[in-house]
C-alpha cells in the first residue's frame, strides 16, 4: 500500500481502486475461484448493509412503535390496522419529531415493510389467529411476516424491543440508539480514516479542521 508523502493528500477511493485487466475484470477477481467469490460476498454484503438495521431501529423508536405496542398491555400484540390507528392519532397531536401535526395518513403498506423487517430480525414478534373465534388459537409466524395476509397478523414486543420502549422504562436503550444514529455521530464515522492520518474524526466531520477525504 502506497503511503502518502509528508504535506501530500492521502490516497482517493479512485487510485485504491482495483486495477483492471484488459478483459474487463480486476486482477484480484480473476484469482478467486466462483465457490470463493460467492462465499466473499455472503461476508461481505451484511457488513456494507450492516447500517440498515440500525436505523429501521431508529425509525421504530423515532414513530413510537414499542410504546405503541408496550400500551396495550404486558404480553399484548397489536396488528397493522391498530399500530396505523395509533400513530395516526399521535400524528394528529404532533409529529413524532414534535412538530406541528400534518395531515397525511399513515402509509400502511410502508409501515407493514417496517414491522415485518423487524420481525425477521427479532426485534419484534408476530403471530397470526388461527382461528377468529378462539383468542388462545395463535400460530407464531417469526420471519415469514411478509408472506402471509396482514390484516390477521399481530405483533408483539420480544426482549430486544422492550428496550426500545421509552416510557416509564429505566432500561430503555433508546437514548443510546437515537444518538448513535444521529447525523452528527454519523457523520464523524463517515470520517474515521482521517484518524490514520492523525486528524480527529469528529473535529474533521463538524469543521474544525480540513476534511481529509
């Protein structure tokens, strides 16, 4: 790896870049065989995407998903229909970021792709009613949530999300989550390399010194 020279920029994204062969793929692909490559990206890609949880998280506690839910009670679920229900007389008060209310209604169908995300990744639960008339008949669908009609899926709060919950809960992680996913602490690991070359990534990311990238 090229070191840059005392009073020179540091590299770019552009010149760590892979170099290429004349037929179009890089050099380091070419040594790698088909098995290696996919098994490459099955570690590879969670980690680029690592970010999206975090802030489907952030979301949750930003609309006031696990309070919603906490509020019908210990043990209790709540399905799409009621959660839309709730966040829209909550909207009517004030925006979840405590601004003025605005009038448009909840998007159900979004909504429905934030619980099931959550839902795939235990941070909520889900189950169905088996049967309308008996409450005990329940079938636990877990990551599924996506495949089945929603109008007859309820869901809960599992231990990751009772953490989440801000009321009247000492334990409550929320805090934590909302500053970790904040611009500000975002933004100064977006500028962690600067550190390899001795400037100091908050100061760098909120203008107190050039930015290095």
């Amino acid at each position: 790896m090229a070191v840059a020279a005392k009073g020179s920029m540091p590299p770019t994204s552009e010149s760590m870049a892979p170099a290429v062969s004349a037929n179009g793929g890089s050099i380091w692909e070419q040594q790698l065989s088909e098995e290696e490559m996919i098994t490459a990206q099955t570690v590879a890609l969670p980690m680029m995407l690592g970010f999206v949880t975090p802030f489907v998280m952030r979301s949750a506690v930003l609309l006031g998903l696990p309070d919603i839910i906490a509020g019908a009670g210990p043990g209790k679920s709540l399905t799409l229909k009621q959660i839309a229900a709730e966040l829209n007389t909550t909207r009517s008060n004030n925006n979840v970021d405590g601004s003025a209310a605005g009038s448009t209604p909840v998007n159900k169908s979004n909504l429905q792709r934030l619980l099931n995300y959550m839902v795939a990744f235990g941070i909520l639960s889900c189950s169905k009613k088996v049967q309308d008339d008996d409450p005990q008949s329940e079938l636990v669908i877990g990551a599924a949530a996506a495949d089945h009609d929603s109008d007859h899926l309820q869901y809960g709060l599992t231990a990751v999300s009772n953490l989440l919950v801000t009321k009247n809960n000492p334990s409550s992680q929320a805090p934590m989550l909302l500053l970790q996913t904040s611009g500000a602490s975002q933004a100064s690991w977006a500028q962690l390399h600067c550190s390899v070359f001795g400037e100091h990534p908050w100061r760098t990311a909120h203008g107190k010194v050039q930015n290095c990238a």
